[in-house]
C-alpha cells in the first residue's frame, strides 16, 4: 500500500492557489477514481483510498503537514512508499521533478513530514510554480493563483500531468520510470 500526501492550505481563501498545487493534484487523483476526499479525525484531514493505496490532504496548513503521518501508522507503510505532493517555486512554472530522499529546501511542510517520519527517503513529486516577480515577497507568490495566462495553463498541465504520475506511482511505477516520464523543465 501506498501513501500520497498533497500539501496545501484549506479554505476557499487558498483554493487553487500555487502552495495548493498538492491538494489540486490529489482531487483530480480522486475524480480519475470516482472518488472523494472526505474530512476525517476532526476534520485534520481528507482521504480517499484508491487502488494501491490511500490519498491524503492534510488539512492542518502547509507547515504542520507532518502532524498527519500519526494517523497513518497502523498500516506500516514503508518511507519509500510514501510520496508528498507538492509545489516548488524554484522550478518554473509547469515543471515537475520526481526526486527520492533529499533536503526540504526549505520548504516547511517538507520539513514537518521529514521530522514526524524520521526519514527522507520518501519521494517528492514537485509542481513547479516559478520565483516570485521582482519586488513581489515570497508569501505574496506562493498564496495568490496564477493570472499569467501562459504560465497558468502550463500549471494547470503540471498539475494535470503530477495526477497521472500519482495514478503511475500507485500502480507500481519505479522512482526512475517516474522521472523519466515526468521531469521537464518549465516554461520561464
């Protein structure tokens, strides 16, 4: 059985917003499977379980993303069977990178999973969302939606073409047949 966290943010204040890259991918995840994720434990997050495994929003915001892995424990999923979700603003927009183990850099959900499974050896898939335009901060960047029209639709693929990598992870696709199918560059 596999683990997929989407990270994000819940609220219709951060609905498809770029830190909510995660979350976006794991409800077309859901609808590819007839499915919805539904809130649980209090609402602290929402899952769904597929074929192969069980996707997962927390819904405790991006930087406590790990306070969920708790709940997930009983089915001694292994850290190389979990994969986070996620968007990464160093990548450009419409990139993905699929990538085993690693640093968080400095990416604070990533940070909370690492220290909750005590390992890095899980797989990311990240979305690529781009740096911030001159003069725009960093929180400003990552909480707003996409208006680029052009980097929109080539997120809104990413997002689209990340659900498809989850759908290839879930029925037994390597880490190097992920990448070699999903990594690319973004558009800027």
């Amino acid at each position: 059985m596999k683990l997929i966290l989407g990270l994000g943010n819940p609220g219709a204040k951060y609905e498809h917003t770029r830190h909510n890259a995660g979350f976006d991918a794991l409800e077309q995840t859901a609808a590819f499977f007839q499915t919805v994720l539904k809130k649980r434990c209090f609402c602290k997050y929402a899952f769904a379980k597929v074929p192969g495994g069980i996707l997962v929003k927390p819904l405790t915001y991006m930087n406590a993303s790990g306070n969920i892995i708790k709940h997930f424990r009983k089915y001694n999923i292994d850290p190389c069977d979990i994969m986070v979700v996620c968007d990464n603003m160093d990548l450009a927009a419409g990139g993905l990178r699929v990538r085993q183990g690693g640093g968080n850099g400095g990416q604070k959900g990533l940070n909370s999973i690492e220290e909750a499974l005590g390992s890095s050896d899980w797989i990311r898939l990240f979305i690529g969302t781009g740096r911030p335009a001159e003069g725009v901060q960093v929180v400003d960047h990552v909480l707003s939606v996409e208006t680029d029209p052009v980097k929109k639709e080539a997120l809104q693929k990413a997002i689209a073409d990340a659900s498809e990598a989850v759908r290839d992870f879930l029925g037994g696709q390597t880490v190097a047949q992920l990448q070699s199918k999903y990594n690319r560059k973004g558009i800027l």
